[in-house]
C-alpha cells in the first residue's frame, strides 16, 4: 500500500502517545484509507436524522452522545450502528473512558470497521485530531529547489538545475539563516493563502554541492542552521543573464506564482558571474519585509517622479503666462 496514504493504522500509530489510543477490535480496518479531514460527532444520526450523514468522516462518540446510547433500546443501538458501518465510515472513537456495547463490537467486526478509544476529552481530541488530519490531507505538491529562512521570511530559490541554489542556500545558512529543504521541497496548502514548504524525509537538514556531494547542515553549522518547516513567501527564480531580455529594473509591477492555487510573490533574478546573489537574497527578504510593514520603495519612487512631472508643468505653465504678460 502506498505510505502516502492515510490508513487508520497510521492515525493509530502516530497519535497512539498523544492520545492514549486502545484498539477495541485489533487490527480490523487498519488498512481503511481516511479520505476527509473533516470529523463527526454523530448526535442527529443517533437520533434517527440522516439526510446530512457523510460517511467519508471518522466518527466520534463521546459522553453526550453515550449517555443518550444509553437510554435507548438494545435493538434501536444496533440498528443504529449498523447504519454506520455499512455505510463505510473509515474509523469510529470512543472517548472520554467511553465503552461500546457488545453488539457494535460485534457489528463493526461483520462490516470490518476500526473501533479506537481513549480517555481524552471529546473536545480536547476533536481539536487535535482535526489539525492532524488538515495537515496530512491537505493538497500537496514537490518543487525542485531550495527553501530558506531569511530574516524571518521564506524564500524558495528555484530555476534550471546546476544555476547554484544549493551554493546560495549554503551561502546563507554561513551567514546566519537557516535552511528548511534542498534539492527536493515538499509544499503543503495549508489555508487559501499560504504555502508551507519542509524537506522529505530522506533529504532532511542536507545539501547536494556539485563536487563535494552531499553534506550535513545541521552537523556542520549546528542546530540553529536548520527548521523543519517554513511559509513560502517568496520565490526567487534564478535565471541566466540575457542581454536580449529586459529583466526589471523599477519593480514597481509585482509578479506573482502560482503554488497550489496560492499567489506566491516572484522575482525573476538574473546572474552572472562575480554577482552577489547572496546579498541581493537578503535585501529581497528585506524589502518583502517592509512591503508588509506598508512601504513598497517601488509605488514610493513612482510617485516623487509623478509628482516631479507635476511640478516641472506647474513650473514651465507659469513661465510660459509670465512671457505673456505684456503689462
């Protein structure tokens, strides 16, 4: 099966410290693949309303629930849960210290339907878990590159392999910044409008430099060099210098990327030998940092030239009444 997936069994063994999780009918249904990252606390289900019910969603018992479970008939439980499980829920919890009759027991084994427990807070668990499962389902896509963290900002430094983005990353990391993924960046949608970027696992805190082969950041610069993950608020593309294109020179026209559907900032960067690209990455985050702040040196310059124009034609239309004025 593919790791990638989400599985019951994965939730289980990854949240089994963080939660306390028990499995009440062993390993049945650890290989359900869990597709929504939304969860369920199935009150109006349990009361005999169904019209809304998606069966995609873990479902989630808690005291409230249970305590209502119990004031109902044996034959009205049963009927209930069986509803759930052949309708195909990946995953059902029991929480805050709550036991499952005998007969969803014996109902989730027939339909083979993880059961889970824990002791925890129903609404302690429901706000873990959902950040859990918005992480790990959330859209996600690999770009060549490198990411960093610039003064606080993430830059991800892309463009044609072998242009030196792993030289400029390493280059930054000596002078103070902290490196998030070379080579291989892994960038999860995390809202509508931001991007996170991490390294995959086997690439973690390393650098590949043409000549010298792979080395260890976090070994060689130590702890403070690295972070495990970082917002893309910049991407810089690396480009060849070509005399035949007109590459910006006011910046006053802010050009955006596309990374999973989120507009990221772009600067198209030309080098050349001799040029220091590593500065030039600072001053970026720099300047990304007091766009923010409100002050964009661009729309600032752009505006002293129009009203420079302004005052050179109030100038010159006095001048030209003054010739005129015979008196």
């Amino acid at each position: 099966m593919n790791s990638d997936l989400l599985t019951v069994g994965r939730i289980y063994h990854e949240n089994r410290k963080k939660f306390g999780f028990t499995r009440i009918n062993g390993e049945i249904g650890q290989d359900t693949v869990v597709t929504s990252s939304k969860l369920n606390r199935p009150g109006l289900e349990i009361s005999g309303f169904w019209e809304s019910f998606d069966p995609l969603r873990i479902q989630l018992i808690g005291e409230g629930e249970y305590r209502y479970i119990k004031s109902l008939p044996r034959e009205k439980v049963c009927e209930v849960f069986e509803h759930f499980f052949k309708a195909g829920i990946p995953l059902m919890i029991f929480a805050h210290q709550v036991k499952p009759p005998a007969c969803v027991v014996e109902l989730a084994r027939k339909y083979k339907v993880a059961l889970l427990a824990t002791s925890v807070t129903t609404t302690l668990l429901v706000a873990s878990l959902l950040d859990y499962l918005d992480w790990e389902l959330a859209p996600s896509t690999i770009m060549h590159g490198s990411l960093v963290d610039v003064y606080g900002i993430g830059l991800l430094l892309t463009g044609r392999s072998a242009i030196g983005k792993s030289e400029i990353a390493l280059d930054l990391v000596e002078r103070g910044h902290r490196l998030v993924a070379d080579d291989v960046v892994k960038i999860i949608r995390r809202a509508d409008n931001v991007v996170i970027g991490t390294s995959v696992e086997m690439l973690e805190h390393h650098l590949e430099l043409r000549g010298l082969g792979i080395v260890d950041v976090r070994q060689i610069f130590g702890i403070r060099a690295v972070r495990q993950q970082k917002r893309i608020e910049v991407q810089v593309e690396l480009e060849d210098w070509d005399n035949e294109k007109g590459f910006e020179r006011v910046g006053s026209v802010d050009k955006h990327s596309k990374i999973l559907d989120v507009d990221v900032p772009l600067i198209n960067l030309p080098i050349y030998p001799g040029k220091n690209i590593t500065v030039i990455a600072e001053v970026i985050a720099l300047n990304h940092v007091l766009k923010i702040m409100g002050t964009n040196a661009a729309h600032d310059f752009e505006k002293k030239i129009a009203a420079s124009i302004r005052q050179k034609i109030r100038i010159d239309e006095l001048q030209n009444y003054l010739k005129k004025d015979l008196e």
